[in-house]
C-alpha cells in the first residue's frame, strides 16, 4: 500500500466542484485505489475506484445479438433484428483488460422496462469471450426493443440494443 498525501489551504467557493488530478508518467498500475477528503483533520469523505487491464482498460466489444450457441460458443442466427415468436434471445461479446472479483453486472430492458438486473463478482479473467440470454418460462419471449447494459464497478462499459417482433406496441 502506498500513500500519497496532498495538503492545501482550500480558496474555492462553499459550494461547487472541486477536480482532483492523479497521474504518472509510467501509468497508473492495475488495482484498487482510495481517496479520503480530510476537513480541519477530520475524515469528511472517501471513494474507492479501481484501475483494470492493459493500457486500454477493460473494455467490451459491441454487441453481437443472436437467436441461439453454437457448440463451440459461437452466435447462431446473428441479426439486428428478430421475428415474433424467438424462444431465446443470445448476447456476445469480446472482452479484455479486466480482473477477477470486480463488480459486474446485465441488465435487460424490455420496452425501457429493466426486467433483468444480475450483479455479480467478474470470475472470467481479463480476456475472452462473454455471452448471456434471456428466455421465457412460459412461451416465446415478448415482441419488444430489447436493451442491454454491461456494467463494471457501476460503470458503463457497453450498451447494445434489439427488436424482437414489431417492437413496442402502439399506445392505445
């Protein structure tokens, strides 16, 4: 653990924003980073963040959307778009520059309706493929536009979107 301590006489206004830059010329290392705010000595905030991978961080391709897997774990039947009737509906995509035990989480849409939120521990290392689905219990899976988000530390990482059928349906 290293620490960096920075004290300054505080000359901005009561309210407002305040930026704070860290840098390196070698690169700031993979890991797990903390800011602690001290007023007058005393502890008034602190914020984790994390730096993941390589030098272009973690990242996730586009989206691939398809109606199933292939043994091999590649997409079957990849489109923009689907018929009405789609039993499951398949997402792809490459990643690098993560780290395992970092907070993941998919989450799906359907018509701006978040019907999915699955948070987990990351566990599949800093490169590969990913996939997930969505199917129903009860029949074909809902005629819609289908959102997806790929969040890693609460962070956005990509975003991709679907319509299964004619999309949403008319407002009466």
């Amino acid at each position: 653990s290293v620490g960096l301590t920075k004290d300054e006489a505080w000359d901005e206004d009561r309210s407002g924003t305040y930026a704070l830059e860290l840098n390196s010329q070698r690169g700031l290392a993979a890991g797990t980073y903390r800011l602690n705010l001290y007023i007058e000595g005393e502890l008034a905030a602190t914020s984790n963040f994390w730096i993941t991978g390589g030098e272009g961080g973690a990242s996730f391709e586009p989206i691939t959307f398809a109606e199933g897997i292939s043994p091999s774990g590649e997409p079957v039947g990849a489109a923009r778009s689907f018929s009405s009737g789609l039993d499951e509906l398949h997402a792809f995509s490459a990643y690098e520059g993560l780290e395992d035990g970092l907070d993941f989480a998919v989450k799906w849409y359907i018509d701006g309706q978040n019907v999915i939120d699955d948070p987990v521990k990351w566990d599949g290392g800093e490169s590969g493929s990913w996939h997930y689905y969505l199917y129903s219990s009860s029949g074909a899976l809902p005629d819609g536009e289908y959102d997806l988000e790929l969040l890693l530390e609460g962070q956005v990482l990509q975003t991709g979107s679907t319509t299964v059928g004619t999309g949403a349906a008319p407002t009466p």
